[in-house]
C-alpha cells in the first residue's frame, strides 16, 4: 500500500457505500481529512431490514443503526454531518456547495478527493392521488417509521403493493404476517421480472396459497382518493381494488443529477460512469453504490445493479484508492440476489434465460428438482434449480433456484464458479460438502450440470421447458397414475419400466420428446430410445412438473 500523505476526502452520501468508503479510508490513511455529508437524519442503516422491521420481525428499531455519527468520530475520527445536502460540485475549483437543511445555511467546502455514494430515488409515477398521505415508497429508515406508525394508528385491514420486484414481494409478506390483507399488481406478466417466468410462477402461487390477490400485466392508472387519504386503487385492466394503504415499489431510479450537472460522464443505461478503482471521468472523483454502472460479469460491459453487496464492496475500494491511489480492482458483479417469500427462498446469479436471450448471448438452460438434501433424511424438501450455459463455450451463464431450504448454498456455489468462469464441467466436477443432514453425494449443483452435460454430449439432448411439442411425437413414461392426473391432449403413453418391449409402439421417422414429472425418468427412457436405433430424440427438461407452470394454459 502507498505511503499515507494528508488529503481532504469528501464523502456525497452514507448508507452501505458512502459509510463502507469512509471507514476503509480511515482505516489506509490516518492523515486524511474526512466529511462525509448525509442528506437524510441517518449515515449508514440497515436498508434491506425495513420491510421486517414494519413487519415487527425485527422488533428493536436499534438494531438498524449500523453506525452513528459519534461512533464514526469516536473510533475512526470522520466529521459525518447528517441533513446536510450536496447541491453541486464544482470540479475546477474543486468545491461542494452544501445545504444545511437545519439551519437553511449554504456553504462551499473544498476538497481534494470527492466519492459520490448518492444512490437511487423510488420511481413515483405522475398519476391522480399519487401524494395521499397513505401512498408510501420504502427507501430509508424514516420512511419505514411512517409506514409503521400509520398502520398502528389506523389499524389498516388491507392494503395494495404495486410492484412484484423484491421490495414488493418482502412488503407483501411483511403486511400478510400484520394481518393485513394485501393484493399485488405488476406491469409485467409475471412477478420477479428478472426471472424465467416457469420459476416466477412457483413463486406466484405460494402467493396465491397465502390469499394474496396478484393482479398481472395490468398498470395502475388511478388511486382513488377521499380527503387527503387513498382508499383504493384502479388498474389498467378495469379492476377496482380498495385499500387502506398504497406500497409503491415499482423500481428505483439513480440519482445522477449532481454529477451529470457537474459534467461528469453518464453511462449507456443511465448510470455514473465509472473505471475498476470506482474513479469516474474525472480521475479525482469517484463513485458507488445504485447510482453507478458496473462492469457485468458475464456480460463484461458496464450495467446498473443496484444491490447492498456491489455497493458495499465498491465503497471500500474507492475509499482505500481515493486516499492511497492504491486497491485491488473491483470485481465484476454478476447480479447475485435473494429474496424470502412466505416459506418459498427464491435466489439467482448471471444470466436468467431471457436476460441472455435480451443479451443476444447464446444460451441453453435445464431445470433439475432433486431435494435439497438426501431424500432418506428426514426433512427433505424439492430444490428447483434452473442452469443458463453457452452451448458453444459451455461456460455456465447464470443460474435461479426456488425452493424452501438449501437455495441459497446453491446460488452461493455457482456465484462463484461465474466469477472464476467456470464451464458445466467445472461444476460437475465440484468437491462439494456432504453429509445427509446437508446435501447429497451428487448435490443439485451437480446434477444440473450433469444434465447440461448430457445435453452438450447429446447423450440426451434437452428441449427447454417453454419450447413448442407440437412437431414432436410425445413419449410420457410416467406411471398410469401420474398420466390420469395431467397429461398432454396428444401423447403416447408407455412407462419406462415397460419401453424395452413396447419400442415398436413409436414411430422411428418422427422426432420424439421424452417426458417424466421432472425429467429423470425421461432421460432414462431417452438413453434407451438412442441406443435402439431412434435417431432423434430429446428430452423435456424439468417435465411435466415446471411445464405446468411455464406453459399452464395447456392444462387449465
């Protein structure tokens, strides 16, 4: 690390990556002169836990406080000024104006190194009734107060989420553990955008199963509004919906407005512009956390990803390299995220199947339902894993799981196989933990990647669960039973315990697709077909199971 000389570093912003860069700058240069300016009442707090503290899960509001502005002079000397407001940066001079939004004084404070940390502001929609006084978004810690206390005091019985992302998924479960009866609306045709709609569906009826209305591909056009309080909202579709409180949780947008007004580069998706140290195009100030572009992982072009991790990690590298002109460089994010929905974990990391379609990336993906540890051992519960690849590199792309134990050690592993770009053979070959309590001798890591395998081999070629069956001769190989439950209209039935003497059923001239509950069995009975002389045959991955739920219309 580079000798320490005394420099005056300006902080714009706390929260995880102003307060993340003004401790590690502390911590690699004693002699630095340190202010960190916070528009808001608190530095640095625990953001992702205000859904659960409105929820009363977490019930010590304390607990929140990740660091005070004593504790920041105390132990690491940094003069944190809390509602104090950046208005513009003067580059030349090198100069903050500021608002004291206590006193209404303004002030110029100069500086020799600035990081920017001035994160994203909620998107509100200009509709009718949007400034009711029950119409809520959930940025800070204020705003989680208000929330609280407007529920309390007027005992809400029901309430509207608009927005199916993670905010509005973990206020829809927070609002349901309060009692109050909740409906959710999203713009998309799916909740969780950023998934494969088939793994958005499992999530959509552990929705419904706990009485929560979802309302898809409908906007909200009107909240409706008597006195100064919303008492219902109205949709696009038609649908009325009456509430006693309006969550907006439609998305964020960042806040660049002070470094593009300085003339600071803005990048191709809106975000700061920003190298590998976090220095944006003037080499003197640096940015992080929602409001800059980062560098894709598996994309390797710059991309917004606004989540606590990339923000708290980028916030420590500019801190050191603003005071030392020193740091590892950063490490391309690829987007790992979690959230909790009632008793499902929904996890994903890289590239979703449509995001590399977006993308233009090459890509094929198979979906595998083992148990997320050895099913003798009590307590075993289905992991639904789906795997994104390049069929042409078989570099592993991506990766999403649903399930209710076990998927965050599965996104956990192939977060880091993407990091290293690691191929399906890679994580085929993974020497992972495994004791019967915790997983099994061929862990959902590895069976995914086995299934990719087999489809890159052509042992068994995979036809994706969206994909149209209609040209396909369809071979289901469940039991009778499975068959009488739900089939497809047009199929031929022969369990895999019975296809060794009933191949002369199938016709050899058309291609085939195997199907099973999950795929297994089909893989199986594709082995079979291809070494009996069928020429084309693939196999639907994930089976009847995921195609319910990715293609639900062929069996309603």
């Amino acid at each position: 690390m580079a000798e320490t000389v005394p420099v005056k570093l300006i902080i714009v912003g706390g929260v995880a990556g102003g307060a993340s860069a003004a401790a590690r700058a502390r911590r690699c240069n004693e002699a630095a002169e340190i202010i960190l300016f916070e528009k808001d009442e608190y530095v640095s707090f625990a953001n992702c836990g205000l859904p659960y503290y409105i929820g009363e899960e977490i019930i010590e509001r304390e607990k929140l406080l990740v660091a005070t502005p004593e504790l920041f002079k105390q132990r690491f000397n940094i003069d944190v000024r809390t509602k104090h407001l950046v208005q513009s940066i003067n580059l030349d001079r090198k100069t903050v104006a500021v608002l004291n939004r206590v006193t209404g004084e303004t002030f110029e404070e100069s500086w020799d190194l600035l990081i920017l940390s001035p994160g994203a502001a909620p998107i509100v929609p200009p509709l009718p009734g949007i400034d009711a006084e029950n119409v809520f978004t959930l940025r800070n810690l204020n705003d989680a107060d208000t929330i609280k206390n407007y529920i309390k005091q007027n005992q809400c019985k029901s309430a509207v989420v608009v927005g199916a992302g993670f905010i509005g998924l973990e206020m829809v479960e927070q609002l349901h553990r309060l009692n109050i009866s909740t409906e959710l609306v999203e713009l998309q045709q799916q909740v969780l955008p950023p998934l494969d709609p088939e793994m958005a569906h499992l999530i959509q009826d552990e929705l419904t199963s706990h009485g929560v209305n979802v309302h898809l591909g409908t906007a909200l056009e009107k909240i409706t509004v008597e006195d100064t309080s919303a008492v219902g909202v109205e949709l696009g579709n038609g649908t009325s919906i009456n509430a006693d409180l309006v969550i907006l949780g439609i998305g964020v947008a960042p806040a660049i407005a002070l470094a593009k007004d300085a003339g600071i580069e803005i990048g191709n998706f809106g975000g700061i512009a920003v190298n590998e140290y976090m220095q944006t195009s003037h080499p003197d100030v640096y940015a992080v956390g929602d409001a800059v572009e980062y560098r894709h992982g598996v994309l390797n072009h710059p991309l917004r990803i606004p989540l606590a991790g990339p923000a708290n990690r980028a916030g420590r590298i500019a801190g050191q390299h603003a005071v030392t002109s020193n740091a590892d460089p950063m490490v391309s994010p690829v987007g790992t995220a979690i959230v909790r929905i009632f008793g499902l974990t929904v996890a994903m990391t890289g590239l979703s199947k449509k995001f590399a379609e977006k993308a233009k990336r090459t890509s094929r993906s198979v979906i595998v339902v083992p148990k997320h540890h050895a099913g003798y051992f009590p307590g075993a519960e289905s992991l639904f894993l789906k795997l994104t690849y390049d069929p042409e590199t078989e570099q592993v792309l991506g990766a999403q799981a649903v399930g209710r134990e076990g998927v965050d050690k599965r996104i956990d592993v192939i977060a880091t196989t993407l990091k290293f770009r690691g191929t399906i053979r890679d994580l085929a070959g993974l020497d992972l933990a495994y004791a019967p309590p915790f997983g099994s001798a061929k862990d959902p890591v590895h069976m995914a990647a086995f299934v990719a395998g087999n489809d890159l081999d052509s042992l068994a070629s995979i036809v994706e669960v969206d994909a149209d069956l209609s040209e396909f001769q369809i071979v289901d190989v469940r039991s009778l039973k499975e068959v009488e439950t739900f089939r497809f209209p047009e199929m031929t039935h022969i369990p895999v315990d019975e296809l060794r003497q009933r191949l002369h059923e199938l016709d050899p001239t058309l291609p085939i697709v195997t199907v099973c509950h999950t795929g297994l069995r089909a893989y199986v009975a594709a082995r079979i077909l291809k070494q009996s002389g069928f020429k084309n045959v693939q196999n639907l991955t994930g089976g009847m199971l995921m195609q319910r739920h990715a293609r639900p219309e062929l069996f309603s």
